[in-house]
C-alpha cells in the first residue's frame, strides 16, 4: 500500500509525477491534470520493493551540496572538464549540479563521494520530523499547507 505525497491518502496505484523539480508519488486525484512520468501499483512486487527501499534508506542530499562539491574538485585542482571524464559524466551535468541547479543523482552523488572524498548525504532523521510535527507518519504537503495557514492566522 503506497501514501500520496501531497495529500497522505492510502492507495493501491500511485503515479510518479513531476512538480516544479520534484518528482512525487501521489494518488490518482493528485495526479490528475498532471504529466504522469509512471505508475506504480502494488501488483508489480519488484518494482514496489525497489522503490520501499529507496525510501527506508533515504540519504537527503545536504543543503549546499554543488558548493562542496566545487571546493573539494578546486582543492584538488581538477577542472570540471576531467572530472566529468572521470565520472564518465557529462561537463554540463555537472555544471549543474555545481550551480545547485540539479540535484545529482543517487549514483552521481555516490561517484562524486568517493572521487572527491566528501560526504554529500546526511540521514534523514524522521524521528525529529516526527517529533516537531507530533505524529509518527511523514509530513504531507497538506500538512504543511495546514500548518502555514495556522501559522499565517496568528
């Protein structure tokens, strides 16, 4: 059983959708009007298994990551031309994400890692998620809507 994204409802089928940058698991209402990039049922137990352990291991990408990684790559005085080369990246991909205009990757963000020999991912910790909202499940973009609406009220 998968939970939209946006709106926490349980649902058997989700489809995975593209938000400004995100890509989000969400319902079939959430998805309406929306370009669907995949859908995702319970019937497909590979893919549903893939997709859980993505989430359960979730690393977050830490907040300047493309800062890091363009100070670790200028201290050891390679240019983005030959890292992308030693990536087997392209140079613009990596401009990119340098800029913190694209998040890298998992794979990228673990080539990068181990070339550079920086950390870019920091466990989430849904525990304090949890804690600061006062429930055990995820936040949804609904409650957060509700809640900056409270906050906005007072």
């Amino acid at each position: 059983m998968y939970e939209c994204e946006i709106c926490g409802k349980k649902a058997d089928t989700v489809y995975r959708i593209m938000i400004d940058s995100a890509e989000m698991l969400v319902c079939r209402s959430c998805a309406s009007g929306k370009k669907v990039l995949q859908e995702l049922s319970e019937s497909k137990p590979a893919q549903a298994t893939r997709e859980k352990k993505r989430a359960d291991s979730a690393d977050e990408v830490i907040a300047d990551y493309g800062g890091e990684i363009r100070k670790a790559r200028e201290r050891m005085n390679i240019p983005i031309n030959v890292l992308a080369e030693m990536l087997n990246e392209k140079e613009s991909t990596l401009h990119r994400v340098e800029s913190g205009k694209m998040l890298p990757s998992i794979g990228l963000t673990a080539k990068l890692e181990k070339e550079l020999g920086i950390k870019l991912t920091s466990k989430a910790d849904e525990k304090a998620n949890a804690e600061m909202h006062g429930k055990e499940e995820p936040i949804t973009l609904g409650d957060a809507a509700v809640q900056k609406k409270k906050e906005n009220g007072r």
